[in-house]
C-alpha cells in the first residue's frame, strides 16, 4: 500500500504532503519527494507509524506494541516517542 500526504481522522500525527509511503516485506519506506531522500523503517516503526496516520493515537500505538512483541508499556512508549521525533525531525510528518 502506498500513501502521499495522508491526514488521519483525528488531526493528529499526518505525513507531510511531499512524503510517500510504501509498505514492504519487513517495515516500510518513506520517501520525502522534495528532497529525494528515502527513509526505512523496520516492522515495530511500521506498525507505529501505520497505527498513527490512520488515526490511532500515540496511547494506541504502544498497546499494539505491548500487544503484538510482548514488551514493556515503558520500552513501547520510549519507541513511539523517538520514531515520532526522529521522523518529525527529518519533515516527514507532523503532530
């Protein structure tokens, strides 16, 4: 599945316009248009940033974490707060 500029319901975390997204075998690609840069993201990202721009909220997010890799609410948290971060610094979304 591929995404350009995708707005979730909630107004929450978006892609920006200029940045697609492409599912792959074990994560997912991002690729800011503008600056011809692609972004990787292993398996754990793409479930955050899936859940994210589909509407769930950053809560949400770290359940399907806890849920689906067995780790800890704090680790889940940690890792949706960096992959946030990381990608908002790079401009390919906003919260």
């Amino acid at each position: 599945m591929s995404t350009t500029g995708k707005r979730n319901r909630n107004a929450g975390t978006r892609l920006r316009r200029h940045v697609s997204v492409s599912d792959v075998e074990d994560g997912m690609v991002l690729l800011d248009e503008r600056e011809g840069r692609y972004f990787k993201v292993n398996a754990s990202g793409a479930l955050i940033l899936r859940a994210l721009i589909d509407g769930a909220s950053p809560a949400d997010a770290v359940r399907a974490l806890v849920e689906r890799y067995e780790v800890s609410e704090e680790r889940a948290a940690a890792d949706v707060d960096t992959l946030t971060a990381e990608l908002a610094g790079n401009g390919l979304v906003v919260s």
